[in-house]
C-alpha cells in the first residue's frame, strides 16, 4: 500500500475528488496526487458532497455535541452551517433535483435508529421531509417524463464492514419506485446479501452487496435483471460508493479507487494521493492525566502513590515534588501498579504484545547518561524448582513456556527465608522515600536477593484482572480474567498457579498481614451470581483452604490487621422489599460485611465475652472482645508489631460473623486497624426518572468507615468512585469526578484542617505518541476477542490472518477517529453480533447541546406557527414538553414570533435561535392563536427550558396513539404494550400500563424496535401467564390469578429493529405459544457482551462472549438470521409515508380471530359455591 494516509467518505466531481482523512476534508485532482486541506476543525468530518455544479462542497462535521450539516466553497470560502438537528444520525446522502441537500437523520422520529430522509435547502431554511420513511439512502434516478424514479436502501443497524456477511432482519435492502408515482418494489429481493450504497450511474443502479462472500460492487438493470460484479475485493470490504452519475469512487483500506464505467469489463484504479500538510493528530502531545486517571495506589507510609493514566505509570508525592515515570514505553499499556515495601514497584504491561507481571526499582541508579534504545526485557531465567520456591510452592511454571518470549536468564539467588512479616529498616525507608533508597550493591542481607529488575511471563493467555503485594514485598498474588490464581516471588520471579477455575474473572485478593496468607474470592458459576472465599499459605500453597462454600455470593476478602479475622462482604442476607407497582419481592440491598474468625478460639468482637486472667497470674482482668477489636499493636500502639496468623482449618465456616450493621449495597471492603472500610451505594433507580431532577447526577458511592471497638459507623467522604488503602493502613486515597484525594482513614477530614491532600495530577508529565497508541489498542482489541471470543476456535475464522492482513492499515491512521473506524472493521471480521466499538463522545468543549422544543412549526406568512405539541407522559420525566408546563399556556395555531428578543424568519429559524440552550431558560415570545378565544392575536412572553433530545417525548406519543388505534378498531375491547427495550426502562415502560391493558379481552405485544438488554426471561413470564383462578372480592372488580395475566389471546409484533433480547423474547414468545409473531424477521444478535474491557484511553471494546441455543429444534440459528415471524407482513416505504401501520393493522385483525376461536376468560358468576347455613336440623338419632 503506498497511500500516505486513510481516506474515507470519497465523491467526485469533472476533475477534483474530495474525500475525509485527519478528521477534515480534503480535495485532490481525480488522477491522483497531493491533496490540499478544505477544513481544518479538527472534528470527525463525514460524507462530504460536491453540489451539483462542483462550485461548493456539503458534509456533516460536529458542531457543538452533534454531526451538522455545513457546506463552504471549493476553495475554502463562504462557510456556513445548515442543518440545526443536534442529532447523532445526521448524514449528507446526496441532492434532489432541485439541488436541495439530501440529509438523513432521526432528530424527529420516536426511534433513535429510523433515519429519515430530508431536503435542506443549500441557502439556508428548514428541512422538509421527504416522504419515504426510515431510510439509509435515497438515490434519485432520471427524469421519466414528468415522474422522477427512486431507489432506497433500508436502514442499517450498522455498516455492512462493521458486520461482514451479515444476515440478519436488518440486512440492507433496496427499494425501488421505478414510475416515481410514490409505490415501491424491492430490488434484487434474490440477493441474500447486505445492501447499501445505491447508486443511478447513467441507466444501471450500482450498490454495495456481499451476497458472495465479501463486500464489492455491483450493478444491475432498474428492473434488477443483468448482474454485474465490478470489484473483485477479498481482503476488505469496498464501502462507502459515491458517483458523478458516470464515475463511482469508493475506499476500500483507507484506500480510493474510481471505476470509469459500469461496462462489464472495466476495472477501478487505485489513486495514489499524499496529503499536502502535517499531521496534527500524529504529533506527539502531552497526555491529559486527570482525563485517564486510573488505578492509584498509595505506598506503606500513605506519602506517595502510584498512578496509571492511559497506560503509562507514575510516582507522585501527595503534598509536593516532582512526578517519576515508572513506565510509559510508547506502544506499551501499564496497568495494575502495586507498590512494594522495598522500595520497588509490580505491575502488569503488554511489552511484545503479551501482558506479563514487572517489578523494578521505583528510583534506579542511572550510572550513564539514558539513550534511546530498543526495548528488550532484562527478563531472568527460570531458576531450578527447589530454588524458586526453596521447598515453599507447587512446582513452578516456566517463564519461557509461551510460544515466542524469551527464555529467561541471570536470575539472582532466593533470598534466605525471613521472619513473618519482617521488614528491614532500608526496606521501610525505601517504601517511604523510593529516591533514598539503597541500590545495587550498598543492599545486604534479605534484600540483596531482590532484583531490580524483574519479568514474569505467565505460561498461557493471561489477562491479569488483580494484583496485590505481600505486605513484606515478598510476593504477588495474580488474579485472571480467566479465573486463575497465581502466585509470584519477586525475589526469584518464579510462577506458581494455585487454582483455574472456568466460571469467570478474580478480582479480590488479600494479604495476610504476616504475608503467610493469600485469600481470594472464585466465582463458582457463571454470572458471578454465587462466588466463596478460598486461602492458601505460601508455604504450602497447594493445600487450598475453604473458607466459605459458595452458596452466597463472597467477595471483597480483606484481613484484619491482627491477624484474626478474614473480613468480606456477602449477598447473604435476605430480607426482601415489596414491589410498589406489581405483586412481587426482590432483594434490591442484600449485601452485608462479614467476619469469619480464622482461630477457633478468636471470639467474636460483638460478644459475648468472658474475662480472662493474664498468663502472669497476677489476677488482671482483660477483655477478650477489646483484644480482637483492637488491631495489631505494639507496645507504643503504632500498630507496627509482629503477627503470627493462625488458621485452624476444621469448623472454619461455621465461624462467619455477620458485622452488626443494615443490609445495603457494599463493595470493596478493606481492613485498617480497628476498624473496616467499605463503598456503600445508595438505593436507586436504574434508568435515573427517580432522581429529584432529570438533570440530578447518579448518587455515587460514599466511603463509609465502621469501628470495630465503638460498634459505630462514620462517613469519610460523601462521595468516592474507587480508594485504596496505605500498607500501614493509616491513609487512604480516592478518586471521585478525576480528582485524587489523600485523607486519614480514622476519621472524616475536613477541607481546612490540612490532613485532607488534594493530589495535583499535572505534576505528571508525560508526551504520548498517537502512532504507538494506536498501534497498541489495535493490537489489545485483537487480543481481546482471540481470547474472549465465545468459541476458542474462532467459529472458524483464522485470527492471526486478519491481524496480519489489518494490522499494516494502522500506520496511515490519521486520527482517533480512523482507529475507531478501524477497530469497527476488524471486529466486523468475527461476523458476530455485539463486537462494539464505543468511544467517548467527540464535541466542542462548552457546547450545551441543541435545545428543542417539545412541538412541531412550520413556517407560514405569519411566523413560525406551532402546529403540534408532543403531550408526552407524566409518569416519564423525559417525557414532557416545554410548552405544556404550567404557565406556558401555548396551544396548536400559536405564532413564535422570537427567541430571546431575536426576530424569527426563514433564515432565523427557531432551531438556530436554540443552539446551545438544552437545558437553560429562554424567553418565548408568543402570538396567541384562535384556540385562546377572546385572548387571539395578543402578543405574550413566556419562559420554558428547551430539551436535548426529543425522542422519549415523541416515543410516548407514538405509543398512545399505536393504543388509541387499538382502541378505536377493537371498540375499546384489546390492549396494547410496547416494550422498547429488555432493559430497565423497557421493565419500567411495560409496567406503565399492565394492569389496564392485560385487563382487557385481548392484547396486542408490541416489541418492534426492541433495543435488546437481559430481561426477556421476566417479559416472557409476564406476558405467557395464563389465568388459572379469580379473586372475588366484595365491593371491588374480579382480579386474575395470577394478577396480571392477559384474560384474553396475545398477538406479539416484531420487526427487524428488535435485535439481541428482542429476538430472544421473540423467539421465547414462539416456543412457549404465547401468541402468534407478526412482522419481519428479527434482527440476528443472540451473542451476548459483559462490557468488561476497555482500552487504555477509555474506549470500550466489546467481546461476544454469551452465545445462546435454543431447544425445539432451533439451536444456534438465531444469531446472525434472526426470528422468522409466524406470519411475515413487512412495512414498505409507501405505507409510512402514507401514515399507516400495516403491521399493527394485521395485528389487531387477527387478534379478531382469534377471539372468536379462544374466548375470553370472565370471572365466574356468584354461584355454585358452598352455602354456610346448614339444613335443618334432624331428629335425634336415637329416636330413630
């Protein structure tokens, strides 16, 4: 490849090209050559259109916190933006006839999906709907008389490179209206393909399509008869298709190609182009600490932490001084940075791609001036087994067993074994002060056995999930994502595994504090819905101790500084919580703080006691219970005494005590003299409509510390995202909102008082290499799906192949963006659903977002008339419009005369007075209309609070008005539910209106759209109950058993958009016979994602990892194709534009039917029943 860059989004025309690369657009001769800059803003350009004369260049660009539509001169000139959708679905698709803009976007639509198609005027205006419904693209033909024909190609749940040979409900399709007299056909329906991109070139319809295999282009006759394939692309799909009418021009790599002619023998040639300026987002800057700042883990003393943002590590001071880098190697990620008591600090980095465990002197001597050399790992040999582990651990795994590290070499000799927990004076002036720290040969004794240098490979695939040091600096406790447990001296670098589970990640591991003891918590099933603690002693760490049995969920061990107790938090507790909507019970606080006592004789430290004479016999009473809480003390109370822990094995989980506190919502749990210390999150709704204002931020955690002695609990800091403990557990850091906060751990710390520390992070200083970033989370991504994908062989597809065919492509990146769009391809190559790309929000620094007003406005002689008004739903606080709060008192036929004191007009339209006001208050200058009587024709002013983003709004209004046609067809006799996603809000929308609607004789299920998520198993019990019996009671209307089961037949719709859980409760609701599905087939994505991993900026990368099967014959074939309806009826482009709902229509008629084949289940009458008063009473027996 010679390109010098990754070009995208090409058009062309007469002589000039234009095209995306850096982020701007660009313009460079057809033949090929130095390209010169059009923009230079910096912000991901898309889709940049020449306008049909080839005066004047169209494209979307961010503007503020959205994609705009904004156009400019060839040359540069006459700026000038366009559309004010502030809408993420904005495209430029092309031009109508008339030369307006052809812009899709869903900033009007109840679906964030259904892109509509739109014409902009190019000299500013209002869009105008163009009548076709939800498309991806509109390509308009040649005029045929007085009659214009059309293609459409259907909406796309994502690009056809991002999923490569897909099949699924949402397959690109064509649509074709060949007479221009508003009804469409499909296109080439044969084709079993994914289509996008068509195309009028002269009298052929060129579009993309991988029906073969692999994504090239095709064209065919208007009629879809002579099939041509033009490109012969195997290695990566041909994409994003544009023409002059003649030419079609397309990237493929990042690469151009134009194709002179459809003619069946013609061939596209590659252009070879340079970019005629620097790089900006390939020059080195400097990194943004606060922006990336992850793990941060204080030292013994509590003085100085060890700090990761975006993969590089750092040494920092709390109060004052200079950063050290630890490790910021450009194209290596750091992460998990534990430092140790000597002086020296571990962590994990991916030098060669693989990750491995490092421990190196925090503050090296440099005895020569440092040079820039190549990075090779000083990586020690594999000692013997009977020195690694001097008779200590299970035999040791080699270091060199992985395929391609280096063997290791120039171990030094184990250091000699020492006493529990001993520390040497050098030892703690080095975990105090690293820079002071003896090196090299000044050492002696036990340290000077420990390296300065140290790597430990692990023996196979590893994805290091936990670190943790011994309190003596001894060992490293691993923890993997792939449930192993492995156990590292860092003296000899010698690797044991203790334990490989296959039921998920561990995350928490502990320390004893005689560094004897390592505890961690197993998941013992999938899900991490059952977990239980396990404990090894380093000096037969094969001999694993059970410490609970893995009925609850245990985690977060920690032990107490004395030695006595394990502590950890457990789901154990069971104390459920009414449903305030629906008859049921949950456990939504289930999570308490336990202790288990290690000792048989430990007493509990909440009672009771006995009083215990001292061994000398002198008669002094102590207290048993003070002694357990009190933590390990010497004779000065510092806490810095000798610990012996004693573990006695037999009735060890009989002896959990639970800590005296309420149930709650806890999470990371550590131990600090005396006392234990845990994250407690506030009880609250998932989707934030609870909140006391939409705008409110979640609750965050609170940093909560309870002693142990005074059976008290105290708040240290209101609000805390992650902390850490200091080794001598006097100290503590936090993170909260990118700040880093060192405080006491004894008590709340005020602001003023001096012991509370904020940490500046800009004393960090550090230049990243974009380049060798980019590399590096290219390389990770990879990793991540060879090693997480759900079926280790890759369902076939050759792994190590495709990072060699992509990996060269990362070299012309331009920008963040074009990794991101790199990534999307690459993971399109597992031809899986849910391998996602999620990078942080791109947008102005300052924008508030475009504000909305709840309505719809037209433009006529006298302003801007207000013509609807979304009524929205109280009950969902995103719901509401501006104009229907109180005071507001606007109504339909109202005039916005002006915004703030600014004079409406065509060209000063109400969108472009709102830029940047979502959320803030604007002054509405109204002409009342007829609907407020005597009132009509009288200027006023109001004050509303525009919105963001309008969808729920007009996503409920679609919703009442889908049941008012229910309603109206079926005489107010069916219900109607739409459930728009398996999530939290989709539970909550549900619910909204169960009880009125299972109520009734019928029920129309409605999970078209359904966006997917994890609760299908609760919908499906809800909607497949059957009545089995009737509560009567007096005075009050009959109730189902069980409550909520429709009385009645249940029709269940579903179409393309429902995807993920959608075609699980899709399927469910066919297996189960909970009613007929009508529609379209589903949208094909049963591979389920856990959203574990992330890059080292931030950017999430999804791994499908949760494949699901199903019985009844229908094993794997979901995925990837989707639920076949039991009846197909499809919504064709002319019925949306006409305003109806086939779909709902063929629903609510064949709801009829069934009616009259399955009656309606009525409450019984109130008879039959067994009478209370008896007969009369008989003779007596005797006289009978």
């Amino acid at each position: 490849m010679t390109s010098s860059s990754y070009f995208r989004f090409p058009h062309l025309h007469g002589d000039l090209i234009t095209f995306v690369a850096e982020d701007d657009v660009w313009i460079a001769p057809v033949a090929g050559g130095r390209a010169w800059r059009i923009s230079a803003q910096q912000l991901p350009a898309r889709n940049p259109r020449f306008t049909p004369d080839g005066k004047r260049l169209v494209w979307t660009t961010i503007v503020g916190a959205a994609p705009e539509v904004v156009t400019a001169n060839v040359d540069g000139g006459g700026y000038r933006q366009l559309s004010y959708f502030g809408h993420g679905t904005t495209r430029v698709k092309g031009f109508t006839s008339t030369g307006d803009v052809v812009v899709t976007s869903a900033f009007e639509q109840a679906e964030g999906r259904h892109t509509h198609a739109y014409a902009l005027p190019l000299d500013g205006g209002p869009a105008v709907e163009l009548p076709f419904g939800p498309v991806e693209s509109v390509a308009f033909g040649p005029e045929v008389g007085d009659e214009r024909p059309v293609v459409l190609s259907s909406v796309l749940s994502r690009e056809p490179a991002w999923w490569k040979r897909y099949r699924g409900g949402t397959a690109g399709k064509l649509w074709i209206d060949a007479d221009g007299n508003g009804e469409f056909a499909r296109l080439v329906p044969e084709l079993n393909g994914n289509l996008a991109d068509p195309l009028w070139v002269g009298g052929r319809i060129a579009f993309l399509s991988d029906h073969e295999g692999y994504g090239n282009l095709y064209s065919v006759q208007p009629d879809g008869s002579d099939l041509r394939r033009h490109t012969d692309h195997e290695d990566f799909y041909v994409r994003h298709a544009a023409s002059d009418g003649k030419r079609v021009i397309f990237e493929s790599a990042g690469e151009l190609w134009i194709l002179p002619t459809l003619e069946a023998e013609a061939e596209a040639v590659r252009l070879d182009i340079s970019l005629g300026s620097a790089s900006q987002a390939r020059r080195p800057a400097p990194l943004k600490v606060a922006a990336h700042v992850g793990d941060v883990v204080p030292n013994a003393a509590g003085s100085a932490s060890a700090v990761e943002s975006h993969g590089t590590i750092h040494w920092l001071r709390h109060k004052d001084g200079p950063s050290r880098v630890v490790e910021a190697t450009p194209g290596v990620r750091a992460r998990l940075p534990r430092p140790l008591v000597d002086g020296r600090i571990a962590y994990v980095a991916d030098h060669d791609g693989v990750d491995s465990l490092y421990v190196k002197r925090i503050a090296p001597r440099f005895s020569q001036p440092a040079v820039e050399t190549p990075v090779q790992d000083p990586v020690p040999a594999t000692p013997e087994a009977e020195e690694a582990g001097a008779g200590q651990l299970p035999r040791p795994v080699s270091a060199s067993a992985i395929t391609g590290q280096p063997a290791t070499s120039g171990v030094r000799e184990p250091e000699p074994r020492t006493e529990p927990g001993a520390v040497s004076a050098e030892a703690a002036a080095a975990a105090a002060d690293p820079a002071a720290a003896p090196v090299g040969a000044t050492r002696s004794g036990a340290e000077d056995a420990r390296s300065d240098f140290l790597r430990i490979d692990f023996p196979r695939a590893a994805r290091p999930s936990a670190v943790e040091a011994s309190p003596d600096g001894r060992w490293l406790a691993v923890g993997t994502a792939f449930g192993d447990v492995y156990l590292a001296d860092t003296a000899s670098g010698a690797l044991s595994l203790l334990v490989s589970v296959g039921d998920g990640s561990i995350d928490g591991l502990a320390w004893s504090p005689d560094s004897q003891w390592i505890a961690w918590s197993e998941p013992v099933t999938s899900f991490g819905s059952r977990s239980k603690l396990r404990m090894a002693n380093t000096a037969n760490a094969q001999d694993i101790v059970e410490v609970t049995d893995g009925r609850f969920c245990d985690e977060s061990p920690a032990f107490t500084p004395d030695g006595k107790f394990l502590a950890f938090l457990s789901n154990r507790s069971f104390d459920p919580v009414y449903d305030g909507h629906a008859f049921d019970l949950s456990f939504p606080s289930p999570i308490k703080p336990y202790l288990v006592a290690l000792a048989a004789a430990t007493p509990s430290p909440f009672g009771p006691v006995v009083d215990l004479l001292d061994e000398d016999g002198a008669g002094a009473l102590r207290d048993g219970k003070n002694d357990a809480a009190d933590g390990a003390k010497d004779d000065t109370g510092n806490g810095a005494g000798t610990v012996t822990v004693r573990v006695d094995r037999e009735g060890l989980p009989l002896r959990v005590i639970g800590v005296p506190v309420p149930q709650g919502n806890y999470s990371a749990l550590s131990a600090s003299s005396g006392a234990l210390l845990w994250l407690d999150t506030p009880l609250s709704g998932v989707t934030g409509d609870g909140r006391g204002k939409v705008q409110d931020k979640a609750p965050a955690p609170a940093l909560v510390r309870y002693d142990l002695t005074k059976l008290k609990q105290v708040t240290l800091a209101s609000e805390v995202e992650r902390y850490r403990l200091s080794g001598d557990g006097r100290k503590l850091v936090f993170v909260n909102d990118k700040q880093v906060i060192a405080v006491p751990s004894d008590a709340k710390a005020e602001e003023e008082s001096g012991d509370l520390v904020k940490v500046e992070l800009n004393r960090i200083r550090v230049v990243m290499d974009p380049l060798a970033v980019w590399g590096q989370a290219f390389d990770e991504a990879w990793r991540l799906q060879r090693d997480f994908f759900w079926t280790e062989d890759m369902a076939g597809q050759d792994w190590d192949t495709v990072h060699g065919r992509y990996r060269p492509v990362v070299e012309r990146l331009g920008s963040r963006d074009d990794l991101v769009d790199l990534l999307w391809e690459l993971h399109g190559e597992l031809g899986t659903s849910h391998a996602y790309v999620r990078p942080a929000a791109v947008g102005e620094p300052g924008s508030n977002g475009q504000g909305r007003l709840g309505a719809d406005l037209i433009l006529t002689e006298d302003g801007w008339e207000i013509t609807r008004i979304l009524a929205g739903d109280s009950s969902d606080p995103l719901a509401n419009s501006p104009l229907t709060r109180p005071g507001a008192d606007a109504k339909v036929g109202d005039v916005v005369l002006a915004i703030d004191g600014v004079g409406l007009s065509a060209d000063r339209t109400p969108a472009k007075q709102l830029v940047g006001a979502a959320g803030r208050t604007v002054e509405l200058t109204l002409l009342n209309g007829g609907g407020h009587g005597e009132a009509a024709g009288r200027q006023r002013r109001i004050a509303v609070v525009p919105v963001k983003d309008e969808e729920r709004l007009r996503y409920q209004e679609w919703v009442h008005a889908n049941r008012r046609t229910v309603r109206e067809a079926s005489d107010g006799k069916f219900g109607y539910l739409h459930v728009p996603d398996m999530m939290a809000n989709g539970w909550a929308q549900l619910h909204r209106d169960l009880d009125t609607e299972t109520a009734l004789d019928g029920l129309i299920v409605d999970v078209r759209r359904n966006r997917g998520g994890h609760t299908s198993q609760l919908v499906a019990e809800l909607i497949g109950r059957k009545v089995t019996g009737w509560s009567m009671p007096r005075g009050e209307k009959p109730r189902t058993y069980p409550q909520h089961a429709p009385r009645g037949p249940v029709i269940i719709l579903a179409d393309e958009f429902a995807g993920s859980d959608g075609d699980i409760i899709t399927q469910v609701s066919k297996l189960r016979g909970i009613g007929p599905v009508i529609g379209t087939r589903t949208w094909g994505g049963v591979v389920g994602i856990d959203n574990r991993f992330s890059l080292a900026d931030g950017t999430g990368v999804t791994q499908p990892r949760y494949a699901t099967w199903f019985s009844g014959g229908i094993g794997w074939s979901v995925e990837n194709f989707g639920v076949e309806p039991d009846i197909e009826v499809v919504f064709p482009p002319h019925a949306y534009a006409a305003g109806t709902d086939p779909q709902l229509e063929y629903g609510i008629g064949a709801l009829k039917e069934m009616v009259q084949e399955l009656p309606t289940d009525r409450p019984p009458l109130r008879e039959g029943y067994r009478k209370l008063r008896p007969a009369a009473l008989p003779a007596r027996p005797q006289q009978g």
